[in-house]
C-alpha cells in the first residue's frame, strides 16, 4: 500500500512579508496569510483528505484550520514538524545578517548545511526528523490522502533528503514553497516519488 502525502506551507505572516527568517518565534498570520488559509480550505473541500497533520506552531495550525472545517476533521499536532531554529537570525534578513557578517552570510549562501546561522539547529538533524515525521504520518494512513501543513524551510530540506537531492542544495533547487501551495507525495514502506512541486491551491 502507499500513502499520499499533501504538504502545504502555512500562510504568509507579517515577517514572511518583510523576507525575515521565522523558525520557533510564533509569528501570527496576516490579512493575506489568512486568505491563503481559507483558499487551502476551499482546496480540501473539493479535494478531500483522510486526515490533516499540522506542526504545532500557530501559524500552521490556523492555516490548517479551515480546511479541518471544511471536512469535519481534527487535526493531529505533531511536535517535528515545527520550523528550524534559526538562531541568530529569528526575526532578521539575510541582508542584515550580511551587512553585520558578509563572510558567514557568504559561507552559508555557498552551503547552508555546512555553514548554518549561528545558535541554528542543524539541517542535518531538521531534515531527519521532518522525514521520520512523514513516514510515521503515512504509516498511520495507510493507503489514504492525508493533508499536512508545516514551514518553508523544514519542507524544503525534508524533501531534498526523500528525493535524494544533496541537502546543501535546498536553497538552490527548491528556493521557495509558496504560501498555502501544495506538494504532492507518494510514500510507501520503500520509496517516495513526487507528483506536483508547489502547486498554488486558486488554480486547483
């Protein structure tokens, strides 16, 4: 049996909008990051799903919550999807970050996964438990769709180390999920296969 995955980025907040990096900081969502949930929910309705997982940040749960509505359903808080630590730069821009150290933030444009934000979590170590996070998702919904809302840079790193793509590179392949956008997986015991990449849920 095989089970699909529907990851979605939670909707835009007031520092997404300003481009400033939101790991563990609980950032609320904005007029427009609200409007992306209620799209999300309309998306579900017509495309329902067996069961909705969300990281536990409130960003993503209330961006999960019209389509829980939608459908009828509870949603499942799971404590490894939350978004990365970013330690020094919760809250800031790269830009800013480069102005006070041009050669970290140069060191970490040439390689994230080597040279990460100082007081971050490792990538290495996000990507790890995003991915063990899916694949228990997707064992417990055996054969089922199952809608999953978490954050840009978690999504991105787990699925470079599904799809086998070096993690150095998630900022360069996969330079942004878009806010509420779907990604289409197909999991089972022994692979993972991509369907859709970043598909915005209006045009659905």
């Amino acid at each position: 049996m095989s089970t699909t995955l529907l990851l979605a980025r939670h909707g835009q907040t007031v520092w997404h909008a300003e481009n400033r990096y939101a790991g563990v900081s609980d950032v609320a969502l904005t007029d427009t990051g609200r409007a992306q949930a209620k799209a999300l929910g309309r998306w579900a309705a017509a495309h329902p799903v067996d069961a909705i997982w969300t990281s536990p940040v409130s960003r993503a749960t209330a961006t999960a919550d019209p389509a829980c509505r939608a459908l009828g359903l509870a949603p499942h808080r799971e404590p490894d999807l939350r978004e990365c630590d970013f330690g020094v730069m919760e809250g800031r821009t790269l830009a800013e970050f480069a102005r006070e150290d041009p050669k970290a933030a140069e060191a970490f444009r040439a390689d994230p996964v080597a040279h990460p934000f100082p007081g971050s979590e490792d990538p290495r170590a996000a990507a790890a438990r995003g991915a063990a996070a899916l694949h228990r998702i997707a064992a417990a919904h055996d054969g089922g769709r199952v809608l999953v809302v978490a954050h840009n840079t978690l999504l991105r790193l787990v699925l470079c180390g599904l799809l086998s793509v070096p993690l150095a590179d998630y900022r360069r392949v996969l330079p942004q999920l878009r806010n509420a956008a779907v990604t289409e997986l197909l999991m089972t015991t022994r692979s993972v296969g991509l369907i859709s990449l970043n598909v915005p849920v209006a045009s659905s």
